[in-house]
C-alpha cells in the first residue's frame, strides 16, 4: 500500500487551487480532493485549462465546463455592478411594511410543513435570502452553504420551487408598488423592477446549478469508495480497457441520476468478420473501439461493453440535438477508420440509438 500511495501524482496546481476559497465547505473540498487533486487530475477542467493557460474562473466546478460567472458575462450582466448601483433603493425597501408583509406569509406557508428539516431550512433560507442577495451584493457563500444543507437532506424540489416562486412573484409585485409610490420617474422604477427580476432569476439559476454539481460530485465519490473497496478488474473489461456489464450492473442508478442521455451502440455484422478474418481480429476491433471511444469522448462520459459487440455510452448534454450530434460524430468516425491487422484491413460501421428517458431514437 504504501508503494502505490507513492506512485499517486497530485495536480501540480493544487498549491494555487482557488476552488477551496470558493466553495468553503470542508467536505465538498475533500471529495475534491479525493476524486480531482490527488488522483485523477487530468479530468479537472480546472486542470485542464490552467495546462493550456487559460482563464481558469473561482467558481468553476472541476466537473463543469463553463461557469456561471463565464455565462453571466457572455450575457453581458455585470450583477455586481446593478447591485451598487440600486442598493439604496433595495435597502430602503427593506424597511417597508410591504416587504415584511410578503416574508410573513412565507413563513406562515412554511410553519404547515410537516418535516422539521425541510421547515427549518425553508425558514432560514427565506429570512436570510433578502439581506445576502440585495444587500451583501450576491453572498455566494450564504447561498452555497444553504444548497449543500438542500442537497445533504434531501430538500423536496417540488415544494422548494413552488415556495420560491410564490416569494420572489410577491416581492416583485410589491415591489413595484413601491417604486410606483416612491419615485416619479418611470424610467428608472423600470430599470430597478428589471434588476430586481433577474437578480432572482440569477439566484435560482446559481441555486440549481451548483446543487446539480454537488449532487454529481457526491455520486462519483460513492462510486469512487465502492471502487476502491473491490478489485477494480471487477469492473473492467479485459479486452477494451472500459468499463464492463457489472459495473452498469452495480451502478446503473448513478448513471440514471448523473447522466441524461444513453448512446446504444452495436457493431454492424461483427458475427462475418469473426467468421470471415477469425476471433482475433474480431478482438483487435474491439480493443481499437474502446480507444477510439475514449478519444472522441469527454472524460466524465462513461463507456461500457455490455455484450459481445455492444456498448452503452452515458453522456450529460441540455439537448438531444447535442446528443444526436455526439452520435453522429462517433458514428461517422468509425466509418471512416481503417481497422488494421496482420495485414488485414477491415472496414467497420455501426448503428447506435440514442435515447432520453422514456423515448429512442435510433439511426444509422
């Protein structure tokens, strides 16, 4: 054991890691750790950009591609900058009967909920989500602790959101009363209105977000000690280097719950070319499959063989246009390889299915 503790590598920009001074909860940064910094740092897209020298946001997630920070100011929202700039009128709303009207009867809709963990988060959040929002200009710190209690005692979506909802629409309403009676120019209460709006929109977005990435990071680091308490050969496949049926077998609810799209892919008449060139080169192609599948796919994507010549690929994409376009992409690739061996060269094509729950589409 210790011989291999001394063959891990750590990632060699852990020293300047800025991840930890976001994120500020001991055991998100430990999972991190464990699963990013002193292993597998090469899956870490803050990592990964930092190689290329790259701009490498706090906020980025090692698991995500862009971060919400990036987002916002592709959008060209500077939240920061409209806070200061309306602050004085969200702190002088504050002090309103109308705002102090709207909170009551949260709470009041909160004290009929019968779960006590549920009711106090609900209470905390909302008591607190008008002061670290409007008025300590966006306290991602706030915000983050309250999404890693919602994850770890699993808040119900349904209520959080309808509950959310029915707040930030009265605070907006009132809002508006407010302006309406407190300043002359209409300009301006429209300015204020419209910050108000997506400052909200902003917190949801945040909210969701990062709640979708702890929950991820969660489901890769239970695999990850369940992989490390068994032989990990169990759940590989000798021939392909990828994963095999039982890890699909043992995993498949972390799949369902992290992943949103499932790519079907089988090989075209592989039973010929076993009959026709011998098992052997059947299994060359096999082997050159499995490494073609890792090149043209994200590391985060997992790739199982689940039968003799066929394999299920898990992807997280917003869209099934993105999917089909992955799809054809590895399909088209295939395609156009040339299988080689001893001598031989050996055309290969595929069909592949993809699929959402409950839908699939196949294609050739």
């Amino acid at each position: 054991m210790e011989e291999k503790d001394k063959d891990i590598q750590k990632c060699p920009f852990i020293n300047n890691c800025k991840f930890i001074n976001y994120i500020k909860i001991e055991n998100i940064w430990s999972k991190t750790n464990i699963l990013f910094c002193n292993s597998n740092f090469e899956n870490c897209h803050r990592y990964l950009r930092k190689k290329k020298k790259l701009k490498v946001p706090d906020d980025l997630w090692p698991l995500e591609d862009v971060a919400i920070s990036e987002i916002l100011e592709e959008l060209g929202f500077e939240f920061k900058e409209y806070l200061n700039k309306y602050k004085n009128y969200f702190a002088a709303f504050k002090g309103s009967s109308l705002l102090k009207e709207i909170l009551s009867k949260t709470i009041h809709s909160i004290e009929a909920i019968d779960k006590k963990h549920e009711k106090k988060f609900l209470k905390d959040f909302f008591e607190s989500y008008y002061d670290e929002l409007f008025l300590k200009n966006f306290n991602q710190e706030f915000f983050i602790k309250m999404i890693y209690f919602y994850e770890k005692n699993e808040i119900d979506d349904s209520l959080f959101d309808s509950i959310f909802l029915m707040y930030t629409s009265d605070l907006a309403e009132n809002l508006y009363r407010w302006l309406a009676t407190t300043l002359n120019e209409q300009k301006l209460q429209t300015y204020i209105l419209s910050t108000f709006i997506k400052l909200n929109t902003l917190a949801l977005l945040f909210i969701k977000k990062n709640q979708k990435l702890m929950h991820e990071l969660e489901l890769l680091h239970r695999s990850h000690v369940k992989l490390t308490e068994v032989n990990q050969e169990l759940y590989t496949d000798p021939l392909t280097g990828i994963y095999n049926r039982r890890f699909m077998e043992d995993f498949g609810e972390d799949i369902v719950h992290r992943f949103n799209y499932l790519l079907f892919v089988d090989i075209d008449n592989f039973k010929e070319i076993n009959d026709t060139h011998g098992h052997d080169t059947g299994d060359e192609v096999l082997k050159r499959l499995g490494k073609l599948f890792k090149n043209l796919l994200r590391n985060r994507d997992i790739i199982i063989r689940f039968g003799g010549d066929e394999f299920l690929i898990a992807i997280d994409t917003p869209t099934e246009e993105i999917a089909m376009k992955v799809a054809n992409r590895i399909h088209k690739s295939i395609k156009e390889t040339d299988f080689k061996y001893e001598d031989k060269k050996i055309k290969i094509t595929v069909s592949i299915g993809v699929a959402k729950i409950g839908s699939v589409r196949y294609f050739v």
